[in-house]
C-alpha cells in the first residue's frame, strides 16, 4: 500500500486557490505569502547557456555515443533536461491535458467528493502540509498512484471527466515505457547494463499528480510548489500548451526558469537514482511559481523502485575516490518518510546520508 502517516493531522483552514480567484481576485491570504527570503525574485534575461538539455530519444535508441555523452553531462551536471522524439503519440499527451484541465474545471463540490485526507498525497487538495501554521502553495493538486494496482485508492479516481479513467490508463502506460527506456541509457550512460535498474525495481510504483496554478494577484509574494527535489527514481513532467512559465530549477544560486519546448517532456533525476549513483547523478531542488495574468496546468509521473526493495549505492560506482555516501535502506520506509515530510529542499534525502565523522 501506499505510505500513510501514522497519526492524525491538524492542518487548519486551507484555502481553494481557484475559488478564491473567483471570489476575490486580488486578496492573498496570509498563508500564502512567504517570509522574504523565500519569496520568488524577478530574475533578468539569463543567458541561452543556461537552458536545460535537451535530448533527443530517437538518437539514443541509436546508442549514438554523442547524444549518450549528452545524457551524461545533463544528469551529472544539470539533474533535468527535455526529451525530443520520446515516443509517445501526441494525441495521447494531449488527451491528458485536456482530461487534467477538464477536471480542475469541475464545479468545486464536484472535486471534493475525491479529497486528500491530511497527510496523505493521492486525491484533491493540497500535499505536503502538517500543521495549522505551515505556509500554503498556491496550488491545487490532484494525485492518484496508478501502479501497482495495490497502491490505488479507486474510491479517488473520477467519474467525471467520462473519459478520465481510460485516458490516465493509456497516457500512464506509455509515460511506464518512457521512464524504462531512459533508465536504460542512464544506465549506458553510467557504463551500466542497460537492464541493470529494471531487474533491481521489481514491479515499479507508479504515480502521478495533476498541478493547477490559476493567476495571482501578487507572484511576488507566493509559491506555487515549495522548493524540494523528488524521491522518485525519475520524474516525468508535461507541462500544459499556453501554460505560464512556472517550473524554475535551483543551478548553483540562481533559480533557472525552464522554457518548455513544444512536444517535449521535462525529465529530472530523483533522490533514489542520486543514492544509487552514489552522488555522481544528483536530484536537483527546483520550485514553482505563478503568474500575474496566467494560469498553468502540469501532469507529473513519479516513477520509483517497488517498496519491497531495499537500496543502496551500486558497487560498481563506489571506490577509494568515491566511498559510500548513503546508506543501504528499504524504499518503502524513504517513501514514507518522504511523504510524511513538508517540502524542504533536498532536506528529505538527509535519511539516506552517511553522516561524516568529525574528529575532536
């Protein structure tokens, strides 16, 4: 079963963030609005060269060994890029667009009847939140695992869109073929077997969550989704066609927008790929943030080892120069961890860390 906390939560009053849009467009309620340091800056033209990759699917199916260098550097250096050529019919991406944007749409009492109970990270409302004082994203999320078949809740999936159901079954079953396809050539990239992480995973879990950011009055004071890296193993992002520019990824100091790129999926490395590499491939804190005018809509799959597994760095990466920086563990207690956590940058990955002795 999927991760569920243990005891009950007090999470207050949490506001609908399209409801209050409706109702008064230009209020932001108080927990909403992040202390200075957190609040997103105007960030001036960067240069071109700080655009993620971009790799290109068709040529690594090839193993062409410049676009497997290319996949290398982007996982060593970067922890995201965009994929080209990624295999999935465009009319299968843009039925879940318009399923996902069909639903948010829904009339409020509509959504209710699938809430997220505090604590928990599958169906409507807001993740990720403990306490009655915890400052809110400006967010409203829809989540549902998806496989394997025992992590479902069915009493969260939909009847309305009609045609939800079956749409999610097909787009979740190709993003599956998608996910197994680069961790082969990550696993190539990293001098691997290209099988090596499929025979780890088992049956691997599979979830996927619905972002909708609607305007806000004031960008300047709120987050759309807090600062954090993904426990998965991979992440696959798409983001909506006419969305705002939301998705910004932490490269060094400076928070990096992500220019989407038309018929492109976002990839980015998860805390489990970061312990299995041993550090070499890094999850990456990315965030984010909303706009004056316009709304943003992303459909994310997080796909991650089976519970049973139990993970640790991979033998072949550790060596004198490389010790082991993380501990061997069960992924299904990271899961719960991770879930029962607020978002706080790569803090969460601190109970897979090896603790460095210091001398007296």
């Amino acid at each position: 079963m999927a991760p569920v906390p243990s005891l009950p939560i007090k999470v207050g009053h949490i506001d609908d963030v399209q409801e209050l849009r409706k109702a008064k467009p230009a209020t932001v309620p108080e927990r909403f609005i992040r202390d200075m340091a957190d609040r997103p800056k105007v960030v001036p033209n960067l240069s071109s060269s700080l655009d993620i990759p971009i790799i290109d699917l068709s040529k690594l199916m090839k193993t062409d060994k410049d676009e497997v260098l290319q996949l290398k550097t982007a996982c060593e250096e970067w922890g995201f890029f965009q994929v080209l050529n990624h295999g999935i019919d465009l009319n299968v991406v843009e039925d879940i667009e318009n399923v996902a944007k069909d639903f948010f749409m829904l009339p409020l009492q509509e959504k209710q009847k699938y809430p997220m109970a505090p604590g928990t990270v599958q169906g409507y409302g807001q993740a990720f939140v403990f306490s009655e004082n915890q400052k809110l994203d400006w967010c409203n999320m829809f989540a549902l695992g998806v496989e394997p078949p025992c992590i479902r809740n069915p009493k969260l999936w939909p009847s309305k869109p009609v045609n939800f159901r079956e749409t999610l079954e097909i787009y979740s079953r190709e993003v599956r073929k998608l996910c197994k396809t680069l961790l082969k050539y990550i696993a190539v990239s990293l001098g691997l077997k290209g099988d090596v992480f499929e025979e780890m995973f088992g049956v691997a879990v599979q979830a996927v969550r619905m972002n909708y950011y609607p305007p806000c009055s004031r960008p300047d004071l709120v987050l759309g989704l807090s600062p954090h890296s993904d426990g998965s193993a991979l992440t696959v992002l798409q983001q909506g066609k006419d969305s705002s520019v939301g998705l910004q990824i932490l490269k060094g100091q400076t928070w990096v927008p992500v220019q989407p790129i038309p018929n492109a999926l976002v990839i980015n490395i998860g805390d489990t790929l970061e312990v299995l590499t041993n550090g070499k491939y890094k999850s990456v804190e990315h965030r984010a943030v909303t706009h004056k005018e316009r709304d943003r809509l992303s459909i994310v799959t997080f796909y991650a080892p089976s519970y049973d597994i139990e993970l640790g760095p991979m033998a072949e990466l550790v060596d004198e120069k490389n010790p082991c920086r993380y501990r061997r563990y069960n992924h299904g207690e990271y899961s719960k961890h991770y879930v029962t956590n607020k978002l706080q940058g790569k803090r969460t990955l601190d109970f897979a860390k090896i603790q460095s002795k210091t001398s007296n």
